[in-house]
C-alpha cells in the first residue's frame, strides 16, 4: 500500500521500518526531520510538512500525546483536511477516549475513514514485528489496513466498529501494569523490611503464580532498585494514569487504584524521578517504609 | 517418614493423601473426624486427639486460621508440648508473622523443630502433588522434611533459616493476588461501561501483557460474573489481607493498596458476599459504576 | 460605582441585590433574562449581551463554571474585548487556577484590570450581605474595589497580588469541606451500625471537638439522611474536587484525600444522586455499611 | 465518695487532682509511684498496688491502651476480682470496643458496675476541670458516679446504657480528629507550593468556615511546620486509628478515610516522627509535594 507515517520516535521508527520491509510505499514525517532521514536508505521518502505524508491511501500516527495528536489532526493542514475521501487514518498512539471519539466524528465528516489501532509492546517488540495491535472501526476500513498490521504485530485484536473502544482497551491495559508496578513496589517494601532477600522474592512471585513477562521485568528492575535508563518514563506513566482517569469521568465508572496511583506519580514527580522508568513508582514504597535499600 | 497431619479440608486432605501414596506413614487428625476417617482405607492411622498426631518424627499442620493453629499449639497438650524433642512441626497453613515467631518461640524452648512451610496452589494443585511449598528454618531441618515436600508440592524455594519469612512471603502473594483481583474488577468496570465487550477484553488482556494463570481464571470469573461457587471464599481474602496488614503494622511498612482493597472487602462482607469466591470484590466495581451487568 | 453583573443565579442576584441596594448602577445580564428582570424593579439596568454589561467600571461575573467563564471571557465579543482599558473585571465564580492565569494574562493584555475574589458563604449568606470574600489582585484595583466587596461580604481577605491564588484558597476551602461531608459519613455509618443514635452522636461532636456551623450543618442531613433540596449539589461537589485534583497535577502536591473523595462522589452520581445536596455523599458510606438507615 | 484512681499520667493525675479537691476520698495507683506520691500533699492515700486502688465505691481507670488495661483489669489480683460487689470500674482511657466489652461481662459476671466514661479534652482541659465526658452504662450506675464526673468535666453527654457506645463515640471523634490533621496536611502542601502565605491560609480558613478550635491549633502547627513538643504523640495517634479500623472490622463499616490516614502514619513512624505532636502528620503532604518548607 501507498502510506504515510508520522511520528518517529523509538516506537515509530521501527514500526515503520516493518512496514518498508514489507514492501509498502512509506512516505514518512516527524517534527526533528533527521529522524526521518534514518529511513531513507531503506526506502521510504521523507514528507515536508505532516500534509505531505497524507496522499496515499492511509496514514499512520505514532505520537506521544492528546495534544500533538490534535495539534497534527485538525486545523487547515491537518491530517483530516489533507487525506483525501476514501483515505484512511490509523492512530496507534495511546490517546484519550475524548480525542478518538472526536478524530471519528472529523473524518467521519469529511467522508475519510479512521481506525483506533493502539499497541501492547516495547521498543524491542516493534523491531522485531511482534506488537500486539488492538484495532477498532469499521470491518471494512480494517480489512483494508490489515496488511499494514500484519506486518507491524504479530497478532491483531478486533474490540469492534467504534474506535474509542480500542484505545479503553489500550488504557484499561495501561492502568493494570501501573498497579502491577505498585503493588510490587509494597511486595518489595514489605518483603525487604522482613529481611526477605528481593531475588528470592522475586523467583518465588514468578516461579509460582506471577510467571509472566511483565511481573519478571519490573519485578528485576525493583529487586536491584534500579530505574535508569527507562523504558518507559515515569511522567508518561503519570500521563497514562491520567487517562484513565478521564474515562473513569467520562463512563462515571470509579477507579480508586488509578486515583492512588496517580497520587504516588505525583509524589514520585516531585522527588525528581520523572525520567525515571516508571517501575520507579516502587521506590516511594521504600521511602514510605524508611529504607533506603532493601 | 511416620508423621502426623493435623488438619484436613480441601487441602489438607490432599496433602495427606499425597504423603500417604508416597509411602510415608501417616496418622491424621481432624476437628470433624469423618474427614479423617475417609483417609483410613488409603493407609492412615486416625488419630483421636491433635496430640496423638505427634508422636512421629514430624507434625503437619494445615489450618484455617491463627486462631486454630494457636489452639491447637500450645497449652498443656498441645503440639509443642507433645512431640518429642527433635521431632518437627511443619506449619503449612497462612499464618500471621507474629503467629510463626511465637511458634517458632516456643518449638526452640521444647527442643522441637519448627519449620515455616506455607504452599502456593488450589485444590487440584494439591490433588496433583502439583503445590508450591516455601519454605523456612534451619537447613538441617529442611533437609530432613524435604522427602515430604518432594510428594506434595512441584517445587520447595527455600526463602532462609528464620520461619517467618515463608509466611511473609505467602502473605506478600496473597496480598499481589488481591490486587489483580481488584485492577481486574475496575478493568472490567471501565471495559464495560465503554461498551467493550467483557470477553473481548479478557481475551485481549490475557492474550498480551497478562498471559498469566491467574489472570485467566479470576478475569473469566469475573468477565462472566459468576462468583459461586467460591474457590477460595472471600471471607478468607480479608482474612489474607488483614494478616498482610498486620505485617504492615509489625514491620512498619505502609501498604496502601492493602488497604484500600481491605475496606472493599469489608463493604462487600456486607453485602452478603461472604460465601462468594474472593474475585467477587470485583461486583464492587460495577456496583460502583452503577450497572448491575456489563 | 458604574458597574455590570454577569451571572444571576442564586448566588449572583443575591450579591447583585446587595450592590444596587448599596448604591452602585448596576446594569445586568443573565443568559435566561428573566433572572435579570427580576432586578429591574431594584434598579438594575438589563443588558442585551455579556457585551452591554461590560461598559463600566467594573463588571463581576459570577458563573457556573470554568467553561461558561471562559465562552464569555474570550473572542471577539468577550469579556476582556469589551471592557474599557482601565477598567476591572472581578471573577467571583469558583474557576480552575488554570483558566485565572489565563484571564490574568488576557486582561493584562488588553490593558483591563483582573481580580480574583472568590466567596464563602451559602445563599443566604449572599442575601445578608454577610459573604467571606477571598480577594487577589493588583493592591490599587483591589482598593478601587473595595466599596463592592464591602457591599457584598461580611469580610475581605486579601491573599496577595496573584489572582489565582485567590482560586487556589478557594479550592482547597472546598475540597476541605468535602473531606468534612466524607469523614463525617464514615463517622456516622460507624456510629450507626455499633447502635450510637445519630442525633446523640452530632450532639456529642459538634457539642464538644467541632462547634463549627459546617459540622451541625451537613451533619444533621447525615444524621437525618436527608440530602434533598440540595444547598450544593452533589455535581458541583464532584466538580470542586476536580478543581482541587487540576491544582495538584499543576504544581504536582498529591492529594489522596481529595482521589478518594473523587472515586466516592463518582460512585454516588452512578448511583443517581448527582442533584442531591454534597452532603449524600455520605449516604455511600451507609451502602457500603450495608445499612439503609441507621 | 470514697474512690481509687489507677493511672497518673498527663490526664489522670491531672483528674485525680480535680476529684480530691472536690471532696472526694481518692486512693492513688501508679506503675511509677513518685507520680501517685505528688499527689499526698493534696490529700491522697497511696495505693500499694491496683487491688488497694480498688477499695472503695468506684475505681477508676486512666491508662495508657488496651494492653494496659486488660492486664491491670483481669486476673486473680485484677480490678474486676478487687472491687466489692455492688462497686463500679470507670473507665475513662480511650480503649477498645471489644475490650469493653469484655470489661462489662467480666464486671457483669462479679456483680460489679461498669461504666465507659472516655473524655475529649487535652492536659490544660483536664487540670481546669474543663473535659468532655462522653459516658455509657447503666443509668442508676451513671447517676451513682455523677458527682466524679462534674468535678472532672464541664459537661457529660449520655451515650445509653451499654459501654462500649460510649468508646465507639470516642474512637469515632479521635478519627475524624486525624481526618481534620490529614486534610490540613493536604491543604497546607498545595497551598504552599501554590505560593499561598501559610498564615493567611490558615487566617481564612479559621476565620471563614472552619472557625473550630481544633482548626486553629493544629492549623497553627502545619502552617508553621512546628511539631515538637507533642501535646499527643504521633504514635498515639496511631493507635487511635487503629482502634478505629479494629471497630471497623467489628463492626463491617469500611473506613476509607481511616485507612488512607494509617499508611500515613505508618510512613511517618517510619520517618522517625513517632515523638512529634500527630499534627506532624502534615510533614508527609510537603515531603510528597517535595518541598521542605512552604
């Protein structure tokens, strides 16, 4: 397929070399233009302006935020503006409920398609093609675009024909490894004060019921207390906290996790820590306990 | 070995089965006899009283609570008293800290032995020989009841030589438990007010980042809102979560999320949800958000 | 003084009653304009549009919520377009500090004068004259004003030259008050299902620890669990604590009492009370006890 | 009357005082008996020991928690077993529901009275003979003791006959006491990052809607960050919360509030704060907040 692609961060990047690999007409954007240029060699054209990355038949945004996403989304150049009708726009960013709904309403008024397509997975995960991708809208605009997931994820997941309901599932997802971080920042905390040596915790909590990759990832980062460099910021972790709490406004639907952890962000905010992973949470449950170290 | 097993519910009853078929001889006490006797034709002795269980080289004790265990083990012919010096008491049962330090108190002041041996695993893990013992106390203690641990569980971590470690660490899982019951219940509150539909998003979440047993069994339970009948009954939950707070209290360790699920436990006793499985703390959720169904 | 009035409900046509009553020409505006006849008998002067109301002196608004200030604050026709240089617009609404930066730097830049003076004080307190009015502003605006605070309030309290900091004294005096209603819901549901009559228990409180009118007030309608007509209604309740959690991610101070308060007045507007007085957030409480009444 | 009195701290001797020089025969008991001593000069008998304390029409207990009070109560030389028949225990010491309770069977079972008769008040109140005196148990018991309770308190409320209403009272004004401390913390923490003056915070606050003297004197503390020396330690503070979530699980009343203001005193033991006044609560609010000082 004839696409474009824009916003090229570490995530955005790899999801668009795959997609070159794979044999799609790549035309790519992002605001710090070298980092389109990366990609030229490998075939894909780089696009002046976020417009020019919109004359195929889809295109892609991979950005950090509600606010840059809109900033590109509408307006006169916009991306809904610029794509031409028939033309569809996949956002794959993690973005609020609100701004979906309102990205579906603007394209669908200026008769171009859109599909909420929001991603499970690391750096590493886009690189080698293995995101999850859980993908909403109509079943035709996602027959289309198929391809083009195929060859970012391994496995791609339908929540239905509206696609605000693909990025609760994104948050919802989001707000689960938060609390898993949390509550192992208190395990850790707990066990630590007791004398419980943290890598034979943390063998016993993955040995037996937590065996899953994300309990042995942020669980080994919190047994050594060891934060930097991150994978995944602690201030974007606040941020993704935050949106959950907006659909919890949104659906009326209380989260008294959510909010406590995004109070223990806050905190975490003010100690310094914002470039910190956000397994990083975990180490307030130290400093609640009066430990420095385990 | 010839040993003594003190306490025979669902688990109990399994363990002792285990020991027996792996040909150790095995004299059994239970509060109600009956389930003492249905062990008789598999080769167990039954004992008439919790002190005729521990005449052999070791004690086993799987009971409801701190209450019974502190019941059955000290007093004029309690456990500590009535075993032989260097015979072992093996407490396997979820005891609080300061339960195991006093047994642990009191074994040292007989010359009996005192092992910590709490097991991760239900019923059917049980059945199975399939458990998940962890262990604390002496090595050389360890080492001896060791033979017995290999016909009930799948694997023994051995947490160090200070009893009441093992507890803090079965307490810490329970405690992790507990809160992905809870994320689980706001999870699926959210999900479905949004409109996700709630086996979709079960699929989604245990097909990404949560591909774990108990994600799986509690997030169906709760996906289809049926908590009866109960695996492991909420009372026993609160239970569980008081005895992490308790550790909160004795280690000084402040355990916000325990606390927070503590109270919902509390409001759903009240509820009349006692008797419903523990992953019924999620109907709190959707009381909450105001839908009686997803 | 020549002065406009913006915003007549219970509040605002109390505060406008008083200022004509005082002396001052008043002309004045409301959206649904019978509100604003009602005052022509007075005195007041109706205006065709917020516009009209703008060409004194000063103009007061006195609105619902951050997003009606704003409509009529910003654009072509707004406020801060229509007022004379020199002159002063006073916000005595209950806004966001956010949008009292912004009104600060609108009015700065179009050579009109900003003063933030939020009140404390119910309706008839409006009525009497007998208003706390928490002012911040330039020391000369917040003296040409005076008489209008004088003709409103029992009280002035001057916070300083930032006008949002009068907001945030505002904010917090309310999320306050929340934790009052909250705490006394918890108090009162413990007291009620241990058997302590909820008249005896008020009486001993406000009798001994907290002789304040706030405490006999909202804890007489918890007692009596009678939270209609709503004073304040439960939605502005939740609305309040959203402006305190805004102020809290703003300058990053975490606020555990205000997210739990948050998730209980979510839980109550699910639950269908959204137009019961603030004080029914108690009545989750009774719920949660599993008590229709004590 | 002829009277014991067993407990010299801070309170009791202060009390103790109040009572000889009403008139009344009052023998002393004090673990450390210099303290029952300072009081000969004014005309008490010094006891030998609790059961000499218990000689007379009434006993009264003034001591230090539940642990004291159980081992001081029961037992062959106890209260319970000194006291003729037809006498009365009082105890005004903030104590358990459940101990209480016990305390009304066991006097109940030796024909002796019971009477739960806990005080609002601190030190100063108690030597002007000025404490609120929150009293449970029979009434012809009640008015037997009423000439002790007029000279002790400015005022006595009547709760009903059974004692342990009288504690629940008592442990429910001490939490919503924590509460007020833990919202002040909060308060102060935004308020002063937001660049708000503390003593003008705390000037509108007290003298808008929260003109209570419990406002104003721990307001006092916070705004000027002076927690020593403690007029009631941070640790007792702590217990008192506890006896709130210990009537909470009794009673099956969730206590969200109760439980949030735990982990925070928790964390503030673990800060090594146990000797500040409980106000030093706050101090968690400004270190979360990441400031040291407004």
């Amino acid at each position: 397929m004839n696409i474009g692609f824009i916003g090229l961060g570490n995530m955005g990047q790899a999801m668009a070399r795959k997609l070159i690999a794979a044999g799609h007409t790549v035309t790519v954007y992002n605001r710090t233009r070298s980092r389109a240029e990366e990609l030229q060699s490998e075939g894909a054209t780089v696009a002046g302006s976020p417009a020019d990355a919109c004359r195929g038949e889809a295109v892609i945004t991979m950005l950090a935020d509600d606010r840059v996403v809109a900033a590109l989304a509408f307006g006169a150049k916009g991306i809904a503006t610029s794509l031409k009708p028939g033309s569809v726009h996949i956002s794959m960013s993690t973005i609020s409920v609100g701004l979906s709904r309102r990205l579906a309403e603007t394209h669908s008024a200026s008769s171009t398609g859109f599909v909420a397509a929001p991603v499970f997975g690391r750096p590493s995960a886009a690189e080698a093609g293995q995101l999850f991708i859980v993908a909403a809208g109509e079943q035709t605009l996602l027959e289309r675009v198929g391809p083009l997931f195929e060859a970012m994820g391994q496995k791609t997941f339908v929540v239905g024909d509206e696609p605000s309901k693909a990025n609760v599932v994104k948050i919802v997802g989001n707000f689960m490894l938060a609390t898993v971080i949390e509550s192992l920042g208190e395990a850790f905390a707990l066990g630590g004060k007791a004398g419980v040596e943290p890598g034979t915790l943390l063998e016993i909590l993955t040995g037996t019921i937590f065996p899953a990759p994300v309990f042995k990832s942020y669980g080994s980062m919190i047994a050594q207390q060891k934060f930097e460099p991150a994978g995944f910021k602690l201030s974007l972790g606040l941020k993704d906290v935050k949106l959950a709490l907006e659909a919890s406004d949104l659906f009326e639907v209380p989260l008294p996790l959510a909010s406590l952890i995004r109070d223990r962000f806050i905190a975490s905010m003010s100690r310094g820590r914002r470039e910190w992973d956000w397994s990083g949470l975990a180490k307030l449950s130290t400093d609640d306990a009066g430990i420095g170290k385990f």
